[in-house]
C-alpha cells in the first residue's frame, strides 16, 4: 500500500464504511452488493484479455463470450432481482458496454409490454431462451430524436395477410441499433402502418432479421454493423435496410395498436402507456451519469494524493498535487457534483417507482412532472458528468491519456448519453416547454404543485433583471436553505424571461413557432437553471436524513461547495436578478477556498466510499493501493506492440529507406 | 452535389476564394498550397486503408510506411521550405500524426542546435540519411512539466571517459517520448548531470537504444511502447529504462555547456538559450488550435446545412438543423472562434520570427513577454478548442459519435495539446506570474510597454469590485474597439484582484509560496481574461487590414460575435467590476441573436474559405459535396466486421448457449 494514501485514509474524519451504507441504501444492501461481485471477482472464467490490447473483431468475440456467460452464470447462482442483475454485470463489465445490452434493456422489455397474450406465448419462451436474440430498431440514418420522421414503412397486405416492409430511402436504413449488425436474429421494427391506403404512424413489428439455424441475413434484409465509434467498441451497432420483407400480420406487437385480418385498424386505448419506458430510461442516466463521475473522481482524486510533482516551497520535498489549490479546484467540486447526482439518481429512481405505482391504479397525474424532470435532469446530468470526466482525465497529466488510467475508456462509453434516449438540447427545451406551461398557468391564476410550485410565487414579486444590490439580499451563504431559495429565484427569473421573450417575439408577429425557435437559448437556459435548483435542492433535502454527525458535517460541506460553486460559475444570472450583491459573490470565493482546504482531508476517504471495486474501475492510476508507477509499466510492457523486440515495419520500411536516400 | 448545400454557397454574401487568400496570406500562397496538396490526393501510392479499420500494429505499420515515403517523394520533389513540408505532410496525415514525427520535430532540431561543430559533423550524416532515427526523452513516469524533478542520472567515469546513464527508480523511467518505443535506434536523453561528485541539472546525451543494423535493443536498454492510448494510434510512445549504459563523453551535447576529459564542468553562457525552442512549439500550438477548431466547425456546420430534422412550423418540411437557434449559438460563436485563432495563431508565428531575428541579433528584451504570452495563449486556445471540438462532435447528433465523422479522431488527436509542451495550468501560471510582476512593476512607478501596458492605468483609477451601474458606462456594445477596451479593463481589473490576494494571504502570515498557492484560483482566472482580452484584440486588429468590403463585413459580424458571446459567458466578471450595466448584458443577449441569423446566412461559406480538402478532412459529414448518407452507408459496408456475414462468434458462443439452457 501507498504511504501517502494510506496517510490520507488514516487523516479522514469520519467512517468511510458508514457512507458507503448510505450510498448502498443500508448495511445489508453493501453486505449483499459485495457478495455478487466477489462472484465476478473470484471467478476465473472473467479473467480476459484488456480489450485494449485486441482488435475490434476480438473485442466484439471476447463480448459476446461474457454476455453468453453472465446469462449462464445469473441462473446458476439464481439472480433474479433486478438490481442484483445489474450489479453482477457491472462488475464483469468494467467500463465497458455488454454485447447483448439491446436485448434485455429493450427487445424483451418491449416484448414484455406490448405483446398480447397470444403474442407472449410464442415470443417469450423463444427470447428467454436466446434461440430468438433481439434488438429495437428505431433510430434511422437521417432521424433520430424526432420519431414522427422516421420512414420505414409496413404496408399491409389482405390478400397474404402480411406486412410488407421497406427502406424506401437511404435514409431509411435503420442505424445504430445495438446489436443488430451480428449478434441479433430478430428486431423490434419500428414503422410507419400503413393500411387500407392510409398512414396510422410509428408502430412496432417483430422482424427475422436472420436465419435462426445457420444466422445468414435473410432474403430481402441486408444487415451489418455500422463500423468502429468513438467507443461501443463490444457492441455491433448496426444497420438495417428492408426490402420488400414480407412478415405474417401476427408480427405486429398488438397488445395496444390492433390491424384486423381484413385490414381494419385500432388505434390504442391511451398514448400515455408507450411513454413510460422513455422515462424510465432517462431516469436510469441520472444514476449513469453519477456512477461514471464517479468512477473519474476516484481515479483522479487517489491519484492526486500519490502523485508528487513540483514545488509550492523551494527546496523542500514535491508536494502531492491534491495539495495545490487548482487541483482541489478542478477536482473537488466535481466529487461534489459526484455525490450531488448520487442523491439525485436515487430520488429519481424512487420517484419513478412511486409513480409507476400510481399508474398502475390508474392515476397518470405526476406523469407529465416526472417526463419533465427526466428529461432535463437528463440532460444537465449527463452534460455536466460529460464534462467532468475529461476533466478528471486532464487533471492527471499525460497518464489520463494512457488506456490504462480507464479515464479515456469511461468517457467514450458515457459520452453517448448526451445524444441517446433524446438528443440533450432536445431535452431541455421539452422541460422548457413544461416550465413555460406551468407559468402560463400560474399566471392565469392556477395553482400549481409538485416542483415547479416555484413559480407561483413570481407572480407575487416583481422578478426582472435590475440592478444589482438594489433590492435587499437576506441571503446566509452558509446556510444550505438560503441559496436553495437563491438557486429558486434564479430559476423562476429565467423562465419568466424566456416566457417574456416569446410574447415580445409574438408581438414582432411572428407565428407561435418562430417565437418559440426564437427563444430557445433562452429556454435551455431557463431549464438549465430549473435543473440546477432541482440538483442542489435535493443534495440539501438529503442531508436531513442522515444522522451520523461526522458524515452529516462532510457531505453538508460537499454540498455547501457544490452550491457555491454553481453560483460563482454562473454569478452574471444571480447579478442580474438582482439576487446576490458584488460582495456577496466575492465572500463565496473566499468560502469556497476554505471549503476546499476542508474537504482535500477527507477526500480520498469520500472516493472510498464509494466503494468501487478495484476490478471495476479497472485503471492504473485509480488502484485503491496506490501503487500506481509499477502497474503502469507492467501494462506497458504486456502490450502487443511489445511481443516482438523488433517490429516487422523496420525490415520493411526502415532498413530499405536508407538505401533509397 | 447535395442541393442544400449548393443553396447555401449561393447565398454567401462575399467571395470566399478572397477570403481564402486572406487565411493563407495571400493569392500565390493558396495556389502555391493547393499545388502541394495535389501532389498527395493524386499520388496512388498514399491510397491506403482507413486507420480505423485496423489493429494498432497495422496503423503503425502504415504509418512507418507513410512515414519512409513522405521522406523519399519530399526529396524527390525538392520540396524544402519548412512551412510547404508542413503542407505537404498535412494533406499525407490527415488527422492523424506521424510515426516519426518526433524525429523532425526534436531530434534534429536539437542536434542543429546543440552540438559542438564536431558533433554536428558525426550526428547530421547520419541521422539526416535516417541511418539514425531519433527522439527526445524528457518526461518521466514520476515527472513532466517539472524539469528540475527529473531523476535519470548521467555520471562521469573519467577513468572510461563515459557517462554511465541510470534510471535509478520506477518513476524515473522515461515515459511518452514519440518514436521511442520502436522506431528509434538512439535517444536524446535528458539526464542530470554528475560529474566529480556533484550535479548540474539536467543535460542532454545522444543514447543509442538499438542495434543500427538488427535494431535489437542495446545492453542495458529496457525500451518498449507504452501501450495504447486516447489516440495518438499511429505513435509509438516509449518508454526507457537505463540500467548502467555508458556513452562516450563526445555523446554529451556540448555547444554550451562542457564536461572536459578530466571531469571539470563549465556551464552554459546564458539559460535563455534552450528556451527559444519551448517558445517556439506553444506558439505553433495555438496555431494547431486554429486548425482542429476550423476542421470540427467545417464537418458540424456543413452537415448542419444538410441534415433536416423534426419541425419548427407544423406540417411544412423538416428544416435543415442549421435553422435552429440552439444549433446556430452551438456552432456560430466555435466558427467566430476558429476565425479568431486563426488570426491570433498568424500572429504569434509572426511575433515568433520577429522576436526570433532580435535575439539572433543579442536583443533578448521581447523575449519573456513572448515567453509569458505563448504560455497563456497555449493553454487558453488549447482548452476553448478542446471544449469546442467535442460541441460540434455532439451537434452532429449520434453521426458524430462514428469514427466516419472524423470528429473523434480530430479530438483524440487534438486533446494531448492541453497537457503536452506545458501542464495548461501551469501555463496559465506562468502567464499569470509575469502579470503579476508587471504589475507590481507599474504600481511601483515604472512605465510597462508592450500587450501588458494596459496595467499602468489601473494605477490610475480604481479598479476595483463594486456594484454594478455604480459608475457611468460608455460602452458602445456594436463597437469592437469598445469591447476590446472593456475586456482590457476586466483583465486589469482580475490581475489587481489576484496580486491583491496575494497581499493579503501575506498579511495573514502566510509564506510567499503558500500566498502564491492560496491564491492560484484567481491567478488562473486573470491570465485567462488576459489572454482573452488579447485575442478580442487581436481578432479587431485584423480587420483593420481588410480591404475587401463584403469580407470586412462578415468578420467583423464574427469578431463582434465573439466578443459578445464571451462577455455573456462571463458577464459576471463584468458587472462585478462595474464595467458593464445590466442592460447593456441583456441587450449584447438581444444583439448575439441578430448576429446569429445573420451569419447564418454565410455559414457555410465561411466554413468553405478554410478551404480544407476532403482528403485531408476525411470526415463522411463534412464533405464537400454534402452527400452525407451514401458515403456512410458505404463507409460502413466495407468496415472489417462486415467481411464475413456470419461473425465466428455465433458458433462459438451464442450457438451452444442454446442448448445449455
């Protein structure tokens, strides 16, 4: 073990093991994670080569190996929940995406929701075994976010009682589906029905996409992967052009949506019931993105305190570099923001549950706040995580830049998010919509509830932008509930002005939908800042639930940190509102340097507890040792380029060169 | 050509082959460069396969191939004038780098200006002929940006009249030079020098590392890749272990400083000497900065212009991306950017070759301003454009994630520039000492000439932090030459603040090393409003040469977008030092929007003046052409996972897990 960490892990104030229980949700449920991944860990079947080390075909063949094996070894051991599912396959999967994700994130979810029981009773059995293995084709070459787009369509035929299905364009071909390239013999289609001459809009058909026996792409369908990506390198993402397909009209997932044999079509009951697998989804980034930064903070931060270079005093030893101040900086608010979008991950969650459950009853009331919330908080979390991890990665110096610190791994494999389940932009301007909406009611005098409640109380005050200092500021920067309302304020300003653009833009008469395209950098900003509140609210709201003293005084400063720090990032908002004052700001930079002094002492300790598994984090620099410099060299030299001392292109290249000069 | 597009050039409101002629300096010079690059694009012999089709041993293998060739056609065409080899060599790497880069870029400028006559006849034949290949071994496993901390140890033996070169720990194996880990068969190794018992800092020795006829390594010589990385595929970084290899003393580069037989040491004349050449790559830097920025705003904004997507107005046509608000404030102000890199980049390379002529004539006066504006200008250009690639990355929605965009290649080999020739912050720190003197200087009564001139006047007014609109302002926010002056004054206003802070921590007791650290925050923040400021400033200066009115016009619409966009980006800063009202913000937000649609307009053509060449561009959505899809749908076809309909893995895995069920 590394003198200096363990100097930094004997110096913390509190008891790391007791936070790591909070993050797990109780002790039984830390006892329990630990006992899946000792399965992962212990067993010699998930030793493997570092995909870094293999080509992209390797990559691909050592994936498929694992997602065959897990699914072996969940039923051997019996894992059956959910979580317990998750957590085993984070542990084999490391940093890294699993070959046969699609399947069961989509294919078989879908199956599970929208199959009639007819349906079920052929699909299931077939899927559960993997003689079927799917994926979901939606997104096409030339569309993406905006479904309404997509131009594949599934035309019924009376006369052979089929869909016929077709790419009529190039930008039809479905793309990027995961595992549709090799792995998959089967997708869920999307299309536009088309029956009886006219056009029903997106539904969803179950295509062979391959010969089940020998896997050869059958007659009509030509399939293959989309080529190497950022990163995905373990999945086949895939494309998928139809021509002339023939299906029998049973395909056609029919739970909801129905087409008779004659033809006749039946729209669904409700269109709120496809709705709640997208926001389970964006739900689910949230904690994504909170266990990616995770990930990047632990390996920067135990790195910073093993790494020593330069000097602060002349002539004495190099100091470790957590010791300057611009690396605290640069690293201790993202481990803020780290446990920030912990909490906020597991409120989401919950809060997807929640009402999940009031669904099921019938009540669809909190849907349209939580789609809101999922969506921005989807996009802010994953925006802002984005961004820390690189970051993190360049806070290590040129070693961030090695495969081996992992660093460059979880930034390609994360940085997707921004993009999938809806393009960000995309998204904060859905939430925009929400705000937008709620205050338009507020204004006509509605009121309102659940979290944009806020915005009642604009109607009550004046809130404009005006001179700084010229409204009294009762504002506590130390006190948490102080700037939560500050961050409110904020928030309820911007939206009032990005309402108030749009009138003015009316009024310029312009159409409903000029007015709004020409306002949109003032709705991101007012969702941004929406999300922001939500963020630091919810930190605050979970301090109240923990009792233990010495955790209880480092997270309140972690949060206290993450809220100051959002303020003097963004301090022009909170001048212009005429929230804070000019010495105001300028304390909370003072504030934040104290609250960094504090926190650098306990900040090996608060990556610690998050517990992440030295074979998951997978990375030289983040080992939980701190024995950084020798596993770094000992993965140099396993690599391929090293097999031969001397490398062919020399004999080829090199040596004929110098005869040619 | 996509139609689109064509309609977009059609609207351009100047002659982008004018503005060409601007960028490159000049009409002869573009045609001289398109001469240049043709000789690659039409030359079958750089035909070759796409990088990312194949392993890392075959994208080195290619490389070195490149490599030799590139060395071979120059000769035959006598191509020799530094700057048209820099052409050449672009157009031939595309966005990658070079197997032997290191070769040109430190080997043999070291030796032409580090060796004795003597060594300059022994060394040049030979590595000029390629009968040595070699590359500068500075950084360490343990150390980078800090020389002095360096542990490698060169020890005189005047008995042998060697050196003996040791690594004496882990952490001072030599780590990440270029070329080291294969290519090259000798090393400048920077060692710390001993000789009679006592150490000079660090030197510089020619190590062979590898027989120059086997290419086996030599005795003593652990040396090997240090395995894959971000990027940076085509280079085989190093690493070297020394264990006890003796050198002859004439291996010691000796024009400056000397080990005579008997051991005696005499010292360089002057330390400014080595200095030059670090002066001499940052400043290239920021010019490299301009060129990724430039390459990632051409690919997002041409595939902006050709990518339809969802609606603004119900029931008409999807419109083409580049129409919305949100994707015009990504990509507008990133091409305002690349614009005013350009121009700062122009400048420094000017600046360089000036300052270079004066100290070639024993003027060293401009030398640390040089030092200082390098430094910052490196860092602040490196880190805008490294933020900025990755937003025209996402822009492009998932089509960017695919390595058939470009953007990740562009970005992996884009990002090391934050950390190489410089730790960025510790760039920023340098600058920032220099201001800091600067202005100690000016408040103790000297006059300062040159870019930090502007430092004498905060001894003239009180610049200090204090409430917005407190103080009449007169900024004319359509008029850059106000805005540069703004700018100036929140760079004035940051230095003060940060020297101030200094003089406080001081008060507090504190020692000078530990006011310096405790006060690094706001140090960072005044050189990044410094360098700011200089490239606002910069940017107008450039206009003044204009003559061409359309083109005047629409740079000056970018520099003013510039500008603005900044100061709202940072408005807090301005208003905190009362230089900016809160209307005067709000109307720049009004005023960003106008200067948005209004270059819009011109996007596309201002994108083009770059004058990027598809080959050298390599990105299926940045064509010139804009025929997006076809290209990727082929692209994807013949990428490796698709040579075989049936991937192996299916029989080995998926196949039998059936039947395990």
């Amino acid at each position: 073990m590394n003198p200096d960490i363990v100097k930094e892990r004997n110096n913390a104030t509190f008891d790391v093991e007791k936070l790591t229980y909070i993050l797990d949700g109780g002790p039984e449920k830390t006892i329990r994670r630990r006992e899946i991944e000792s399965l992962v860990f212990n067993d010699p079947d998930f030793k493997e080569k570092d995909p870094n080390f293999l080509s992209r075909s390797e990559r691909y063949d050592q994936a498929v190996r694992k997602s065959a094996q897990m699914i072996l070894k969940l039923r051997e051991y019996g894992i059956a929940d959910p979580d317990e599912i998750q957590q085993y396959k984070t542990m084999a999967k490391g940093n890294l995406h699993e070959a046969m994700g699609l399947h069961f994130a989509m294919f078989l979810p879908t199956l599970y929701s929208q199959c009639d029981p007819q349906q079920s009773r052929k699909w299931l059995p077939l899927a559960e075994s993997f003689q079927v293995v799917g994926t979901y084709a939606q997104t096409e070459l030339g569309h993406g976010t905006h479904l309404r787009g997509l131009e594949t369509t599934a035309t019924f035929d009376p006369a052979t009682q089929e869909f016929v299905l077709n790419s009529p364009t190039i930008s039809s071909i479905k793309w990027w589906p995961g595992g549709l390239g090799k792995t998959s013999n089967h997708a869920i289609v999307l299309a536009q029905l088309y029956t009886l001459g006219k056009c029903h809009g997106l539904h969803a058909f179950i295509v062979p996409v391959r010969d089940m026996s020998t896997h050869e792409p059958l007659p009509g369908i030509v399939v293959g992967d989309i080529g190497p990506k950022f990163g995905f390198s373990e999945v086949d993402n895939g494309f998928l052009k139809l021509e002339n397909v023939r299906i029998p009209r049973e395909n056609m997932l029919m739970k909801y949506a129905k087409v008779d044999p004659d033809g006749t079509y039946m729209k669904p009951p409700s269109a709120k019931l496809t709705y709640g697998t997208m926001v389970f989804i964006r739900s689910m980034i949230v904690g994504e993105s909170a266990r990616a930064l995770a990930k990047s903070c632990t390996i920067a931060i135990r790195y910073s305190a093993v790494r020593h270079q330069s000097e602060i005093r002349q002539g004495e030893p190099e100091p470790q570099i957590i010791d300057y101040q611009t690396q605290q900086y640069k690293l201790l608010p993202l481990l803020a923001m780290a446990y920030a979008f912990t909490f906020v991950g597991q409120y989401m969650k919950q809060t997807y549950l929640r009402i999940t459950g009031d669904i099921n009853q019938g009540d669809f009331s909190e849907l349209p706040e939580l789609h809101a919330l999922s969506a921005g908080l989807k996009a802010f979390t994953t925006w802002e995580a984005n961004n820390a991890i690189e970051v993190c990665r360049m806070s290590c110096g040129g070693h961030g830049y090695s495969r081996s610190s992992a660093l460059p791994d979880i930034y390609v494999e994360f940085t997707p998010t921004c993009t999938y389940e809806g393009e960000n932009t995309v998204m904060m301007l859905q939430t925009a919509r929400y705000l937008v909406k709620s205050y338009r009611q507020a204004k006509a005098g509605q009121q309102l509830s659940g979290i944009v409640s806020y915005l009642n109380e604009t109607q009550d005050r004046r809130v404009q932008p005006q001179p700084v200092a010229a409204r009294p500021t009762v504002v506590d920067i130390n006190d948490l509930s102080s700037l939560v309302e500050v961050y409110k304020l904020r928030a309820a300003t911007l939206v009032e002005m990005a309402a108030k653009n749009i009138q003015q833009e009316l009024q310029r008469r312009k159409s409903q939908e000029d007015a709004w395209n020409n306002s949109c950098i003032d709705l991101v900003r007012a969702s941004d800042a929406h999300c922001h509140y939500v963020v630091v609210k919810l930190f605050t709201d979970k301090l109240g639930e923990i009792g233990d003293t010495a955790i209880h005084s480092v997270l309140s400063n972690l949060a206290l940190l993450y809220a100051l720090h959002g303020i003097t990032k963004n301090s022009g908002d909170f001048l212009m509102a005429g929230l804070l004052s000019v010495p105001q700001v300028l304390q909370m930079s003072l504030r934040i340097k104290e609250l960094l002094s504090q926190l650098r002492l306990n900040a090996v300790a608060l990556v610690d507890a998050f517990d992440i598994h030295d074979k998951k984090l997978n990375s030289v620099l983040g080992r939980y040792d701190g024995n950084v410099y020798e596993h770094m060299f000992e993965w140099a030299r396993s690599s391929p380029l090293n097999t031969e001392e001397v490398h062919e292109s020399f004999h080829k290249y090199l040596k004929p060169l110098r005869s040619k000069l």
